[in-house]
C-alpha cells in the first residue's frame, strides 16, 4: 500500500522533546500509526515550492513504487550535492532547507536529515535513529574519541524499513521497537544502538556536536547494566533506476586540461561528450563557460556556440538535461 496519499498535516504523538526518544528511558511511540510521523521537525520543514523543486528533479513517473521512490531519493542526494565528512560540526545546526540551497551535506547528519524531510514531503513517513557505534561504546573509557551513524526509519510498501542514506543499504524486515541496527561500517564490526530518535536532531534535544557526544557517552555509561537482543534482517542495497547524471567539480573545470583533444594547447577545465556533441567546460572569471563543438571534432572544427553560467550548480543543472550519446 502507497501512503503517498496521506495528510502531511497529521500530527506526531506527544512526545517529550518534541518527539524525542532516548531508547530505554520512555515507551515508544505508536508505531502501528505511521501517518503520526509525517510532521516535519524545526529543522527539516521543506516550503511547498521547496517539495516541487525536489519532485521536478527527482522526475519520478506517476506509477513509482515505494522501493523506486527510496532510491530515488537516495541517488539525489549523491548526484546533486557535494558531500565531505567534516567530522560533526553541521550536526545540530543545519536545515533541511538550507541544505536544499546550498547542495552541501557536511556528514551522515545532514544525509539522514534531508533524506527524511524529502520523503515525510513525498508522504512518507519516517524520523532519524541516531546510532552510537556499539565497539566504541564497550571501550569509550579508554577510546578519546565518539563514534555513532544516524539511520533512517521509513514507512514504505506496508512496512517499517530502514535505510543508511550514505551507503543506501536498506533493512527490510526492520522492527523499530529493536534498538540494535546491526549494520556494520569500516570503522564498526558490531553494529549501533539507536539512541536517540525523532523528526531532526532539533526534536530529539541534540543542538549541537557537544550535545549528541553527551548522550552517547550517557549510553555508553548505561551499557554493561542492558540486556542487548542482536536482530537477524535482510540486508539489501538501494539500486539506480537510471545511470548517474553528468556532473563536473570546481577542480575540474579549473584546473589544466589532461584529456588527450587538449594535448600541446594551454587549456583549463575538462573535456567530454554529451548530447551529441563535444563539450570543452572552463572556468573564467567568475563564471563557467560550455563551450559546443560538433561531435568527435573538439577544437578540430568551428565552435558552435558557448553557454556562460554564474555557478558551477547551474552549469551542472544544463549537464543533467542533456543525454549521453
């Protein structure tokens, strides 16, 4: 069953915190009636116009699925933001609005957290489990650092799923009442234990680093007294329904030209076919230029015409409208 169809106004339970969820310290909430986390938190409410940008660009046919529609999602966030680990310091203070403006995610916080608020606007409903690493939790006494992944939970095809935005792993048998998410990372063999839950960082308490450190670090104090259940889940990954859009990166369009069509010319920028034609892409000044040439005959024939752009996001916007050949 869809729930696209469902009211995006329909009200969270009443929870401490705004729908906060420390694991083991309150009951939960109705998971048995999803249409309760439809709400956005403070900071992932997406505008109206918001939400229609996003659906143009996810340009999802009428009959998408549920699974279709994760994916899709997912692959849109990889695609069209950049994307650098930066060690937690947007967690607490980034919007999912701003995100969407800026088309910059500063770590696992700012994927789950735009992840979540595009598909409660799609009528989906979901909230982030934030994660601490339960390796570092037995030896955070001895270890100077703090390490957790935050997850998101999804109702989708008549189910609670979860889904790792970063990795686009995906849970499908996922029960939210288990706080173990046995998923593992490079730097985590024995999984996470959701510690906190709501719609953003914000409804669960966490402003800040500073503050979602604290929490962890309360749960790793908490952990040699709990009784931890290990859920055996079907493990899948998100797939493309289609190849990746063309995208290029300030350093390539800036720095000198390798392709072979710019051997013995002082050329800048990057060189590649799409949409029937050679495309020789710069950056001058200020702005970026696409320079067009017949196809397969780069600086071997006339130029057929340059396109100017002010930001490297709207040249790659043009890129993403044209085919490959």
């Amino acid at each position: 069953m869809k729930l696209k169809e469902l009211n995006a106004a329909a009200l969270l339970c009443c929870l401490a915190l705004s729908g906060a969820q420390a694991q083991g310290d309150k009951p939960e909430p109705d998971y048995s009636t999803p249409r309760f986390f439809l709400e956005q938190g403070p900071q992932s409410h997406l505008s109206g116009t918001a939400m229609e940008e996003v659906r143009a660009e996810l340009a999802l046919p009428e009959e998408a699925g549920d699974i279709q529609t994760l994916s899709a999602v997912r692959f849109w966030l990889e695609d069209s933001f950049d994307s650098a680990a930066l060690g937690g310091a947007t967690v607490g203070k980034t919007t999912a609005a701003g995100l969407l403006k800026e088309r910059r995610l500063g770590g696992c916080h700012d994927w789950a957290l735009m992840y979540a608020a595009v598909l409660r606007g799609l009528g989906f409903p979901a909230r982030l489990a934030d994660g601490a690493s339960l390796r570092w939790a037995r030896e955070f006494k001895t270890s100077p650092s703090v390490y957790g992944h935050v997850f998101v939970e999804v109702y989708a095809a008549g189910k609670w799923l979860l889904v790792d935005p970063v990795t686009g792993r995906l849970i499908l048998d996922y029960d939210p009442a288990e706080p173990v998410i046995p998923l593992f990372l490079d730097r985590e063999p024995a999984g996470f234990y959701a510690v906190l839950k709501g719609a953003d960082p914000a409804s669960y308490g966490v402003e800040n680093i500073e503050a979602l450190h604290a929490a962890l670090k309360d749960f790793a104090a908490r952990l040699p007294g709990l009784n931890l259940n290990f859920p055996h889940y079907a493990v899948v990954s998100l797939a493309r329904s289609a190849p990746p859009p063309l995208k290029v990166n300030e350093t390539g369009v800036s720095s000198p030209c390798t392709a072979a069509p710019c051997a013995g010319r002082e050329k800048t920028g990057l060189v590649l076919q799409a949409g029937g034609f050679d495309l020789h892409l710069e950056k001058q000044g200020d702005g970026y230029k696409a320079h067009y040439y017949p196809y397969g005959r780069v600086f071997g024939a006339a130029e057929l015409k340059t396109l100017s752009f002010g930001t490297l996001r709207e040249l790659n916007a043009h890129l993403r409208t044209l085919s490959a050949p």
